[in-house]
C-alpha cells in the first residue's frame, strides 16, 4: 500500500503511473484498478520446498520465478503497453536484487536510460539504483544499513522522516495533542492478523480494571477470525468493530493508546502522537521494533500473555512517549520522496522557526552527510540540541526560518546569529542545510536568497552576512559563491591586467556534471578579477550577460539563447573538427591517444562546429585512472577560460574556422563498460582506465551471471 500511497502523489504532481503486478493469491491487483492502470504479469505454480523457508530463500520464492524471467516477463509487459521508456523505476519486492534491477534498465533501452527508485526494508541484498528509501528506524544504525550495498552515487533517504503516509497524517500531526490520560484503545494488527492476535488482545481489555476502557477493532476483510472477533466485541461494553478503513487517521487521532503490529502503520502512530503497545508478526518487523523500544518510542511485547500487565502499568508513561514518537515522522515522507523524484514544487515559502520544528532541526542537523561536512563531526544528542534550541527561541540576535514548498513540505532551513562585533560592523552567521529529498534542485539557493532579504527586513542593510564553511565542503562553497558571496582572502586589485572588462559571465554546466566539483576554481577566479557570476544547470535560466562558458554541457542551445551573451564559449577535447560530439576524451584514451587536444571554441548552432579561440593539449602517461585524467581535463579546461579572459583583447580578432573532415563520437552507454572475459586484462585496460566506479562501472558476464568489477590504483607495497 505505500507504492499506492507513492503513486497518488506522483499523479497528483503530473505523472502518468503504470504498476506491474504478478498475478497470485491475496494479490492487490483489482484495488490498484480502480485508480490505476495496472500491467499484469502471468499467475506462475507455487515453489515447493521441503523444509519451511526463511529470510533470503523465503523472499527469493516469493518472486515465484528466477529474476531473469521476471525481468524478462516485466520488459515483455512493457512492450506489449507500448511503453519503452520511463523517467523512473520504482521497485518495491524483497526478492528483487541489482540483477533484475540492471536488467530492466538496460532491457528498456530508452536514452537516457530511466533511473531507479529501490523501497527496502531488509538490507541485505546489492541494489544498483540512483534512489534508495528504507523508512524505518533502526537507531544509530539507521543511516549506516546499505554501506556497499548501493552505489556510492545513490541517495538513501533513511529514516521515519521518509515514511510514505498520506496526506491526511501531515495535516494531523500538529493538530493532535500529546495523550496524558488512558481513555480509548485502538487495536489492529493488519489487514489479515493470520495468528488472531486481535482476539487476544481484546481477551487482555476485558479484564475489570481495564472495562471503562473505550475500545475501536478494525480487522480485515481477509481475516480468518472474524467470527471469533465478532464474538468478543459483542461481549465487551464500549467496543466497536470496524471493518477496512480508507484511512486510520481518524481512529488513531481519537484512541489514547494503540495495540497493534508492527508494520507501516507503525508510523502513522507515531506521527499522530499515539503510544503503542506492539507485537511484531513477521520476521522483518523485529529490529525497528527493538529499536523503538530501546529508544523508548513504543512498549514491545513478545508474548501475548504478558499484555494485561503491559497495559496496567503504560498510563504513567503516555505522555513522555507520546511526544517522543510524534518527533519520528511529520507525515511528509511520500511528498519529500515524490520531490526527490520529480523536483521541487515552487515558490518556496519562508516561516519562522517555531517549538513543532524542535525535532526536524535535529534530524536535519544529525544527518551523516551535514556532520561530515561540518567543523565538528560529532553527533548532537537530544538534551543539547534541546537547550540550544529553547534558547534560540528567545535570543534577540538569532534568526531561524524553515523552508517549504507549495504544499507546506519543510525542505530546509537557514539560520543567521548576529555576532557582538559593534555596532558599526554588525555580521551576520549564516548556517543552511536542505534535506536530502531536495538536494540537487536549487532549493538551497533559493532558500539563501530569500532568508537574506527577510536578513535585511529584519536587522536592516548594514548587517553583513558571513558563511564559515570548510574547505572540503565544496557543495557549500558551490553554493555561496553563486549567491554573491566574496571569498576569503578579498579579490585581487582590479587594477591588475584585466583584458576583458568587468562583466556578467554566466557559467552553464550539466548539473550531475563530474566537472562541477572542480568549477568553484573557476569561479573564485574570474570573481577576483571583477566579474559579476551566475552558475546554472539549465539552459531556461539564462539571462542576458556578457560571456557564457558551456563547461560540461550536454545541452545544445537555441539561436534566442546563443543571443543572451555576445560570447558562448565550450571546452572540447579534441583537434575540431575531429572528434565532435560526446566524450571525446574518453573515446580517444580508448584509441589509445596518449596526447589529447583541448580547444576553446565559440559555440554556434551546429555541434561543436564554431570558431576556434585557443587550443592546447593533454599529455598522458598512459596509466592514469579516470579520477586522475579527470582532473587533468579540469585543470586544462579552467587554464584555457581564464587565458581567454586574460589576453580578451589579443584572441578576440584572432579566431579561425575549423577545416579539415569532420568526425564525430557518439554518447557512451553504461553498456560500453562491458568486459570480454575471455580477453586479457593488458588488452582491455584503456577501458579499464575510463570506466567510472561510481557511475557506469566495469562489468562482464560470465557463466549466466554478471559481474561489476571495480579499479583503483594501489601503492606498489601492496603489489
């Protein structure tokens, strides 16, 4: 039910869904038609099995066949819908690995290839996807689960704060009070409850002390005990049976503790605030359940017989849990995860920081990534962050504000303290983090520009912001610098020798670009040389200037947009016009080119067909690694823009056409990582030396299996 949960938001953001569904008991494919268009794999026989399955082989069975006809079944209903291309893939089975995974991505064969969504619970088998949502709670473990089991690429959105709840639950959660005093119980332990625990549970409520209770059932359709159900409701005063609810919202907004199972609906619970007492009935529901209770989140009973003495003594401690459980979710999980898919819903909208966000701040705060690139890397545990926060609540020289979007989704935040450096020179620190949903859209940007016009609105235009960010944190530094900010130390004199005048330079580049790590260089540069920057990933942003650099831009540019600047200058690797086109670098170390031509053109309509301004050359030794040449082109290609800008008025008359026979090369495939394993490693090694670990790894097949197989160089001692 979370991918339906998933898909109604999807739809509701403008995407057209398809599911595929395997025909079997208990399936859910009629439920899903009366919303959705639903492609139906064939009914396959049951795998027999001599022994009771478990774990890995049971999940495996489930599948019903081997991945590989799956897959096979999948592309095969893919095609028969006339569907061969796809933004996403959102995969959702525990018996489904990178296998079927790779083999659905290359088997639609659409360019670009779709990217992949993986919803796990288990963590136990390789993914190979550019999405991974695990949304339970496993404690300190929880952000540290799929560590080399995905690609280091993959964003993992981790955690209850991901947790796909419908709508209804966002709007709840901060309408529901803590609970203080027992009054109603709700009960319900899933749509089936195979093992009649509703029953027991109702047994334990129908002792004296427990008889003023009030008292909601839900049960299923499909549950096999209904008449015993039926029964014990009939019997005990202030029960009421309910049957499938389209929502549990309700009954867990009115109920004071709930008893149930462990599954999804332990997080819409917790985002309503409710206490529980739970019962796990499958394996996988164990670990987070001990997790919660070890972080006191819920009360986890084990043996049903233990629960009337569960419950005599739970009253005393409602309250403390309920606040504690509503700090797992905000019930904003399936629109954050739908952000994450499809972009950022706009305008983004500024509020005050206010007690509710007391919990959000933390995560965003404790998130592994923002530790790593913080100046201290150390966990903040919740009784500092508490204090730290009820006292910025009430400090004059603190401004703190939450980031959301259209729907109300917090995203972000940006926080300014106003130092005591005087009055003359008041400075303002900046701190901003994005969740991770929303990384890679510009939101933090956009979230910056609007805190410093509330900055200035508040404090007024004498205050100075100042961001401290750590060299390595590049991303940050990224993200100043194209916000205006000087870097430190202070740009150079302007009285140096400057040949192009002071102007408006507009940097484009492909924004999953490797070069982008290298190009705040590039920026700071022509920054300290007096020019006004913008860095955009997308040709629809661009704006009238002076100079655009196309660095690492697959994206050609209509004859409006060329217009926007008197200058559109690209980098290429190749001796134009030999060589035009995609990866010319890459392509040449695979002809094995050991001296590889750099040329800074200017971009015209035609592909990489303009004039030539300046041209130099890349000298390879012949075992250098991706990352190392990589490195080697950036150098190169930041050289050759800042030689254009120095000497403007010496090349500017000096350009000339290309001549010579063109040739062009086409755009790489992760299919083109391919080994031959019957070749030797010496004859394929100028492959090796392209492939991307990361991105489209080395892999051959062998034996009916595939194989990915990593390069890194190693220190001759370990030869």
């Amino acid at each position: 039910m979370r991918c339906r949960t998933l898909a109604r938001e999807l739809r509701s953001r403008g995407a057209e869904i398809r599911f595929i569904c395997r025909q079997q008991p208990g399936d859910l494919i009629e439920l899903l038609r009366q919303e959705f268009q639903v492609l139906v794999l064939p009914p396959l026989g049951a795998v027999a099995s001599s022994s009771p399955l478990e774990g890995r082989p049971l999940y495996a069975a489930w599948l019903g066949c081997s991945q590989q006809q799956d897959a096979a079944d999948c592309l095969a209903a893919l095609a028969q819908a006339g569907i061969n291309s796809a933004q996403w893939l959102v995969v959702d089975h525990y018996g489904i690995d990178a296998s079927w995974e790779r083999a659905l991505r290359e088997g639609l064969g659409s360019e670009p290839p779709p990217q992949l969504l993986v919803i796990d619970d288990l963590a136990d088998r390789t993914h190979s996807c550019e999405l991974l949502l695990d949304q339970n709670f496993f404690g300190a473990a929880t952000q540290q689960r799929y560590g080399g089991l995905v690609p280091p690429q993959c964003r993992q959105l981790l955690g209850p704060q991901y947790a796909l709840l419908g709508p209804e639950y966002a709007l709840l959660h901060p309408l529901v009070p803590p609970r203080t005093e027992l009054r109603r119980v709700l009960v319900f332990f899933g749509g089936v409850d195979p093992a009649n625990y509703t029953c027991q549970a109702i047994k334990a409520l129908m002792v004296p002390e427990l008889a003023h209770l009030a008292v909601d059932v839900v049960l299923g359709l499909q549950c096999p005990h209904r008449q015993a159900v039926e029964s014990l409701v009939a019997q005990r005063p202030h029960t009421t049976l309910h049957g499938p609810q389209p929502s549990l919202a309700g009954l867990i907004a009115r109920a004071d503790l709930a008893i149930g199972a462990g599954g999804a609906t332990t997080w819409e619970r917790a985002c309503l605030g409710l206490p529980s007492v739970v019962m796990p009935i499958a394996a996988n529901q164990l670990p987070f359940s001990e997790a919660l209770a070890a972080g006191g989140l819920i009360h986890l009973l084990l043996d049903p017989a233990d629960l009337v003495s569960e419950l005599g003594t739970i009253e005393p401690h409602l309250l403390a849990q309920s606040q504690n459980c509503q700090g797992l979710t905000d019930g904003w999980g399936a629109q954050r995860l739908a952000t994450a898919l499809l972009g950022v819903e706009r305008p983004l909208r500024l509020k005050p920081v206010s007690c509710a966000d007391e919990s959000l701040l933390l995560r965003w705060a404790n998130d592994p990534q923002v530790r790593e690139r913080s100046f201290s890397a150390d966990q903040i545990s919740v009784e500092a962050h508490h204090n730290w926060f009820q006292a910025g609540l009430v400090n004059s020289d603190r401004l703190q504000f939450i980031g959301s979007d259209i729907q109300g989704c917090s995203l972000g935040q940006v926080r300014f303290d106003r130092l005591a450096d005087g009055e003359d020179s008041p400075v303002a620190v900046i701190d901003i983090s994005v969740d991770r949903s929303a990384q890679g859209h510009g939101v933090g940007a956009e979230l910056l520009r609007l805190a410093l016009r509330a900055l200035e609105d508040t404090w007024g235009s004498a205050v100075m912001a100042q961001a401290d960010v750590l060299e390595t944190n590049k991303a940050s530094r990224a993200l100043f610098v194209r916000s205006g900010f000087s870097p430190v130390p202070p740009p150079v004199s302007r009285c140096d020798s400057l040949s192009l005048p002071p102007g408006r330079i507009t940097l484009l580049s492909d924004e999953n670009s490797w070069l982008n790590a290298y190009l705040p260089e590039l920026v700071i540069a022509l920054q300290q040389r007096g020019h006004a920057l913008r860095w955009i990933h997308e040709p629809a942003r661009l704006a009238p200037g002076d100079v655009c650099l196309l660095l690492s831009c697959g994206q050609l540019l209509s004859a409006e947009q060329l217009a926007m600047h008197r200058h559109n200058l690209v980098v290429h690797e190749s001796d134009l016009p030999r060589g035009q086109g995609w990866s010319p670098m890459t392509w040449q170390i695979l002809e094995g080119v050991s001296c590889i031509p750099i040329s800074l053109f200017e971009a015209v309509a035609d592909l990489d067909a303009g004039p030539i301004h300046l041209q130099t050359s890349i000298n390879l030794n012949g075992n250098e690694l991706v990352d190392e040449w990589r490195q080697l082109q950036a150098e190169a290609t930041i050289n050759l823009c800042l030689q254009w800008v120095d000497n403007y008025q010496d090349l500017i008359n000096s350009a000339h056409p290309q001549t010579g026979e063109a040739s062009h090369y086409r755009r790489r495939r992760p299919a083109d990582s391919r080994l031959d394993p019957e070749r030797t490693l010496a004859e394929q090694f100028e492959l090796l030396r392209v492939v991307d670990n990361d991105r489209y790894p080395a892999f051959f097949e062998w034996r009916g299996r595939r194989y990915g197989l990593g390069i890194q160089a190693a220190p001759l001692q370990y030869l």
